[in-house]
C-alpha cells in the first residue's frame, strides 16, 4: 500500500485499453498529439512485450480506474528496458512514480536482469528528477524523426 490507499499491483492484457486511456490523459496534458496505433503499438500487442517471459506490466488504480503505469521488457540476458512510466497529474510527488520504478527494478532483481536502460521524452523532467534520484544515469539522447509531436529522448540507465 502506497499513499495510504493506493498500491501497485500487476496488470494483464485486459488492463492495456486502461493504461492506453490514462496516456492519452497525459499526453493531453502536454498538448501532444495522441494515435495509440503509432504512439503505444507496444500495449496494442501487449503480449508479445510484457507477458511471461518476455516482461511485466504494473498499475496503480483509483477504484476502477488506472492512474499510474509501468512495464518491464527484456532486451537480452542482462538488459531490460522499462517502459510507460506515467501517472495522472493530480498524483505526482506522492512517492507512486518511484513505488512503479522500484516494481520494475524487483523484477529485474528476480529475473536476474543486471542492468535496465529507458527512452523519455525531454519535456518530462519530474520524471529525470526520480530517475536520477534512483540511481540512474542519462546515457543520451535521439530524435524520433518520423514523431507528430517533435519528440526528442534522453537515454537513462543504472545498474540494478
């Protein structure tokens, strides 16, 4: 139990048209452009990313409703790479973000994964700010070229 009444818990492929729905609320937020088609093929083929053994996927929900994400993917042996981390707006600096983070890096720990990289948007910086509290480290940056919303990466990574 997280904030007294919300908890991280693990998600199916049932829970993607949820978290599908809670992006397009932050990408709203940002004024981004969203086609879930293009912007979250990976939940669309949720399976194939983040079932047994290939990954995880964890949620916070407020009764019915998904408010918090995460997902875990093996790249190889020793990398995982996480994805989705996003929270509703109202529920940012109550320690959730890192409660979805530090799911991700037990199941690295529990699957052996010695090392996890991520890709996010450069104009998420509360988000850079709890990667870089939790021991991660920028490694970089990309263009998406082909991106409607002009979007630019930073790289980050830490040893688990």
């Amino acid at each position: 139990m997280i904030d007294g009444q919300l908890m991280v818990t693990a998600a199916a492929a049932a829970d993607a048209a949820g978290v599908i729905a809670l992006i397009g609320r932050v990408f709203a937020e940002y004024g981004f452009v969203y086609d879930p088609a293009v912007e979250v093929a990976d939940l669309v083929r949720f399976g194939a990313h983040y079932e047994a053994p290939r990954g995880a996927f964890f949620v916070v929900r407020s009764g019915g409703l998904i408010v918090g994400s995460v997902g875990v993917e093996r790249l190889d042996a020793d990398t995982a790479e996480l994805h989705r981390l996003y929270l509703d707006a109202e529920l940012r600096g109550r320690r959730l973000g890192r409660a979805l983070v530090e799911v991700v890096l037990d199941w690295c720990r529990a699957h052996e994964i010695r090392r996890i990289i991520l890709w996010s948007d450069t104009r998420f910086d509360r988000a850079h700010r709890l990667y870089a509290r939790m021991g991660f480290v920028q490694t970089g940056e990309r263009d998406l070229p082909d991106d409607v919303n002009g979007t630019r990466e930073y790289g980050f990574a830490r040893i688990v």
